[in-house]
C-alpha cells in the first residue's frame, strides 16, 4: 500500500469525511478563540464553562431546545456563580472556579444518568465524531460560522479588551461587555467542539492551539492565523491515525495537539527551550569572540 491508498482510503467512507469536515471546522473556531484565552488568562475559565455546560445540554435534550441555548443558559450561569462566591465570601477565584465546574459538571452526569432517551447520552462526554449526521454537521457548521463571524469582526475590540481593559474603557468600549461576549463564544464554541471530542477533552483544543501559536510569535495577528493552521492539520492527522490505528478520534486528536506543542516547546527559534539556549550560547560565543 502506496502512501496515496493511506489518504485516499478513509475518505471512500461517507462517515470519515463527515467526521474530518466537523473536526476540521471545530478545530479552527476553538484555535481562534483560544487565543483570547490564553493572552487573557482564562485558560481555567475556559475549562469551567466547557464543562459546566453540560446540565444545559442535556436539558436542552429533554425539552427539545437547541443545544446552543442551554450551552449558553449554564455558560453564563456558571460564570454568575463564580463571581458571586468569590466577591460574598473568602474563597478565591480559583476555588470558586473549581467548586461551580465540579458542581455543575456532576450535575450534568446526574441528569444524564436519569433521562430516558433512545441515544446514548454519554456521546457529550466523550464524543461521537464518528457518529456525526448531516444534520450534525450542518449545526455544527451553523454555530462555528457564527462564532468565527464574531471574533473576526470584534478583534480589534477583543485584542484591545485582551491587552488593556483601561485604554479599551477609555475610548469607550465597554470591557464589561466585551468580556460576557467572549464568555458566551466559549459557551458557543464548546457546543460546536462538544461532538468532537466531548465535554471532558473540550478545553484542550481551547487551549493548546493558542499556547502552541503564543510561543512561535510574538505578533497577537499572525496567532490567529498559525493557531487555526496548526489545530486543523493535527485534526486532519488525529482523524487518519485513528482510522488506521483503529482508536479513539477525539482522544488521538487531542493527542497530536499537545505533540505539536511539545515540539513547539522544545523548538520554538524565540521562546522554545532548545531555541533559547542556543540563541544564549551564540550571544555568549559572540561575545568572547569580540
């Protein structure tokens, strides 16, 4: 078997090219938006909400309501919820941030455990990239549109908000908005990835795509173009290994990210480990020349 037969093989089958379609898709709108995420700080925000927007999605089930909208309900109900602990009480934001994802996130086992349906509802842990219909893929399409439509025109505004909240306020932006509208992107955003690699592995494609950019760049502009480039081609490679390596796609898809951001780590001519010793010795050869 030539190196063509291994690419063209897995696309003789209708469900692996949904499944590389809707991985790629959701795999470029969570890039994008993890570099707000990570140039913010809010890598642990983005694993709260992801997680405690599971109870919305089950609900969203059983009353018949678009994912989407419960995803959004409980994404913004988890973040009142951490305000409102951390600024009645002693506790900090990180443990207010641990006790609402657990908290809301079990709740979402509970109801899934409860709820009577003919699908297995454990599919929104884990994900079922495999299992994507048209339909699926159509609102996946949908939401990961409309969330990439957003952070492509409010950019200028969210690298502003991102940088300096004060200067953005100043001018007349309004932070506090700016900040609920990346909120309710997160919120959007884990919807779409949801199918991919499920509840549980979501915060990972919302972060290690942005961490990997944030070390090759020093540029917020050419972030949100290295980050959806690297996440879409380790989706297109987690989506093939898995159909030859006969495992999990979410789970491999997921994997070769964080294989990417290890050689990014050790590599980065700039910021990564190997890269800044050489450059150190150089300086220090340069010198001792001179």
């Amino acid at each position: 078997m030539n190196a063509l037969d291994l690419i063209l093989e897995p696309l003789q089958y209708d469900f692996m090219l949904r499944a590389l379609i809707t991985t790629v898709i959701a795999a470029i709108v969570c890039a994008l938006l993890s570099c707000w995420l990570v140039l913010i700080g809010w890598s642990l925000m983005g694993d709260a909400v992801s997680h405690a927007v599971l109870p919305g999605v089950v609900l969203a089930y059983v009353f018949g309501a678009p994912f989407a909208l419960g995803a959004l309900v409980f994404g913004f109900l988890s973040v009142a919820l951490i305000g409102a602990i951390r600024g009645t009480s002693r506790v900090k934001e990180d443990a207010a941030i641990g006790i609402v994802f657990t908290t809301l996130f079990a709740l979402g086992l509970v109801l899934i455990s409860v709820t009577p349906s003919q699908t297995d509802l454990t599919h929104i842990i884990f994900g079922n990239i495999l299992g994507v219909s048209n339909g699926d893929l159509t609102q996946i399409a949908v939401l990961a549109a409309v969330a990439f439509a957003i952070l492509v025109l409010k950019r200028r505004d969210l690298t502003l908000y991102a940088f300096d909240p004060t200067h953005a306020h100043a001018i007349g932006l309004s932070p506090r908005f700016l900040g609920a509208l990346l909120l309710g992107l997160l919120a959007l955003t884990s919807v779409v990835a949801l199918q991919v690699v499920g509840v549980i592995l979501v915060v990972a494609m919302l972060i290690i795509p942005g961490a990997t950019a944030y070390l090759l760049t020093d540029r917020f502009g050419r972030m949100l173009v290295i980050a959806p480039s690297v996440s879409a081609a380790c989706s297109v490679v987690g989506i093939y290994l898995s159909y030859w390596l006969d495992a999990s796609p979410g789970g491999l898809v997921v994997v070769v990210q964080g294989c990417a951001f290890a050689l990014v780590y050790l590599l980065s001519p700039r910021h990564g480990l190997l890269g800044k010793r050489l450059a150190s010795r150089r300086r220090r050869s340069g010198a001792a020349r001179r």
